[in-house]
C-alpha cells in the first residue's frame, strides 16, 4: 500500500505551516484549523467529553490533542498515538524588558532551550506568542502577532574583535543577545506598544508569554530544490505530519473502520523538559485518553485494559549526517536526507525504543511503502532525548522515537528533505491506521 500524499503539494502545505506557526500558540491554532477542516470538533477541557463517536480535538496553551471515536470499536480499544511537540529555541521577553544602553532602547529577553546563538545575529525578528489580558468574564489570552522586522541582535565588528577568527566567537547570552528595536535616551514603552497591538489599554496587559521568531519564510533550495530550509523544523515538521496524516485519513474513512483509536498528541515545552502543566510530563495526554474511555461508557479498568494494548509513536526531527561534520556521527549509521524515515535509538533509554516498538514503525513504513532509517549517538558522545520516554513512563505504552532527517538542528534557520517529508506523513497515516 503506498501512501497518498505528493512530495510538491506536502512541501508547499508545509512551508505555509511553518510560517504561520511562529510561537506554539500559533502552532496549534494552525493544526486545529487543518484538522478542522476535515470534520474535526473542537471540545473545551472545562466541558463534558462528548459521547457520540466523532472527530475531536482539545487545545491547552501551546499543546494539542486531537483524536477520532469512529469505529465506536469498544472502551477498552486500544489507542494508537503520535506524539510531536510544537516548541523551538528561542529568544522569549522578560517580564520587565524596556532597556537602555548607549542610546538604544533594547528589549530584555532569556534564552529558552538550547539554540545555537550566533543563528540569531543580524537577522530581522518578529514577535509572538500570546498575551494574557483583562476581559470582562476575566483573564483573556489572546494571540500576538507581528510579523515585521521589529527586533535584532547586532553582532560586534571583527574590527573590535580581533580574536573571533582565531579562538571562535564567544557569546554572553545576558549581555550579547539582547535586541535592539530603537533609540533614545529613555526606555521604549513594551507593554504600551503591545497593549497598542491588541487594541486594549496598558493597564490591561497582564502578562504574556511572548517570543522572537526569525522573519525569512520557509523555502525549497538546493540545485534540484529537493531540500526545505526554515525556521522551527525541530519539530513543527513533525507536528505537521501528525495533523495532515490525521486529517487526510479520517477524510479518506480510515477512521470508521480502524481497529484501535488514532491519536495525535502536540505537546509544548519539550525544549525545556516537559514538566508544565501542558508538556509531554503533564497528565494532559493520560487524562484525555482516559476521558475518552470513559465516555464511551467505561471503566477505570477498560482504560487500564485500553493501555496495555496502546502503541505510541514519539516523532522528533533525527540529526542527518553532516558532509562537513560526518566523524561525529555513528559510521555504521549514517542518516541520508531524503532516504526515508529514521528510528532513533539508545541503550540508555534517552529514547524509548526497544524491538516492539521499532517493529510496529518498520510494520507502518512498510505499509505505507516507505523505507526506514536507523540512528544511534556515538558511544563516546551524550544522546539527546524528546517525549517519548515521558509518555512510556506515563501509559506503561509500548512507545517508539522516530524522526525525520535535518540538518542545522536548533539553528534559526534548519533544513530537511523535500521527499521525506511526504514519506514521512505516509508512515504516520499507517502508524494511526494499521492494515
């Protein structure tokens, strides 16, 4: 069975994703109106779980997770879940930030999970996220965004720094990377200017959770344009193969006659490790699988029973081999870009993977006609990790981490393949509707 989405169109739905997916907040606004599009409700935490079988989706904050009850198969039907988070490295506004240094007006910022730095000199910055408000029936979080070249970090002259060519440019993240956005004596006015954006007084801003994005839109490069360059690849890629391989399918009817209950789970906050109220170390995911058995009339049990049957699949992007760097990745395991689908592997367990789970994604890329990749760190290097271990250790799920190819990880601008992509949304359709 091969899979039914087109590497062009994939690559131009993709592309308008990523730039219309700034912050997570936007991210999940972006995917909840995909999927949407394609018969699903959305349900407010604070009401009922419906009981009717159907296309549902519930937002928390920058997170979301979006599921179909079809079949109407039976509470303890197992679940089939894809787990993807909708955060990246950046540069996010301190509560306090109006500065003045050398007649600039700067904005105070704190670095969030570990992007590479210097990716964020000289480049145009935009701003969003979302902005708590007072509203009538009290607080309102509204969405922010601006997508102008508002901010920017300005590197130093070589001339005043006759050392970065020989011992590499060094940075202090609380005095090198604040950005500049006027000038003057006295401190621009942030809240007052957001407060502007909104159309609300100052005094009603109350807080917000606001960050910079780079400006350049997401395009195809390379001689035969087969590579996608943009920011927030890690890993709205996957948050993206997630909802569309969810989406077309449930269109398609896969979702009346599948066996077990298909699942997509976007978490936020994997850069920073999980552990809010929303990320993928919180009882969002638990608890709405369990409302879901129970709204079909069952028990604790029945979830028990629905858990022990469940697969998840931890979609993360995979580190390709870098031409310029290829002795820091495993020989025997070199990732192609463009060569398929990659399951990431660790002794350590810094990915949940063992054989079942691998063998249920190998199962679902050969379904869908795809090839599948393998990676492992070297043994002398640390492994990174992602959600997967959280939810295994969560459900008690057989889980598997998988990813797409990328290079440039965590740097402002990343780049994978065009023909992955596709391949990739492929084998989350099958993983979500096994034959």
């Amino acid at each position: 069975m091969s899979h039914p989405f087109g590497p062009d169109d994939v690559a131009t739905r993709l592309a308008d994703y990523l730039d219309a997916s700034p912050s997570p907040f936007h991210a999940v606004e972006s995917s909840a109106a995909l999927l949407e599009a394609s018969g699903f409700t959305r349900v407010v935490e604070t009401d009922p779980t419906p009981t009717e079988p159907g296309r549902y989706l519930t937002i928390r904050g920058g997170s979301l997770i979006a599921w179909s009850t079809e079949a109407d198969q039976g509470p303890a039907t197992p679940f089939r879940v894809v787990g993807a988070h909708t955060d990246s490295p950046n540069l996010r506004i301190k509560p306090r930030p109006d500065l003045v240094r050398a007649g600039w007006q700067q904005l105070a910022v704190e670095i969030y999970g570990g992007p590479l730095l210097n990716t964020w000199l000289d480049r145009d910055l935009g701003l969003s996220g979302r902005v708590a408000v007072r509203g009538a029936g009290g607080v309102e979080g509204r969405l922010l965004l601006i997508d102008e070249p508002l901010l920017r970090v300005s590197q130093l002259a070589p001339h005043l720094d006759r050392t970065v060519h020989t011992e590499g440019l060094k940075l202090n993240p609380q005095q090198h990377l604040v950005p500049h956005w006027g000038q003057g004596e006295t401190a621009g006015d942030f809240v007052g200017f957001v407060a502007d954006h909104l159309g609300v007084s100052p005094g009603d801003v109350l807080g917000w959770d606001l960050m910079t994005h780079d400006l350049t839109p997401a395009r195809r490069i390379g001689r035969d344009r087969d590579l996608l360059a943009s920011a927030r690849l890690d890993n709205l890629a996957t948050s993206f193969a997630a909802t569309i391989a969810l989406a077309t399918s449930a269109e398609e009817g896969q979702a009346g006659t599948s066996a077990t209950v298909p699942v997509i789970a976007l978490f936020d906050h994997e850069e920073v490790g999980s552990t809010t109220e929303r990320g993928a170390q919180s009882t969002f995911l638990p608890s709405v699988l369990e409302r879901i058995v129970l709204s079909r009339g069952g028990s604790r049990e029945d979830y028990l029973r629905a858990l022990a049957g469940t697969v998840i699949a931890s979609g993360d992007m995979a580190h390709a081999t870098n031409p310029n760097y290829a002795d820091r990745h495993e020989a025997g395991h070199h990732v192609q870009m463009n060569g398929g689908p990659v399951l990431k592997i660790n002794a350590q367990a810094r990915y949940a993977t063992d054989g079942l789970g691998a063998a249920a994604f190998r199962l679902a890329c050969e379904q869908a006609g795809v090839p599948v990749q393998s990676f492992v760190t070297r043994t002398d290097l640390p492994c990174g990790s992602t959600v997967g271990p959280m939810t295994s250790a969560l459900t008690g799920a057989t889980t598997v981490d998988f990813g797409a190819p990328t290079l440039s990880m965590h740097s402002t601008r990343e780049a994978c393949g065009v023909a992955d992509q596709t391949m990739y949304a492929g084998a989350l359709a099958a993983f979500l509707f096994p034959a």
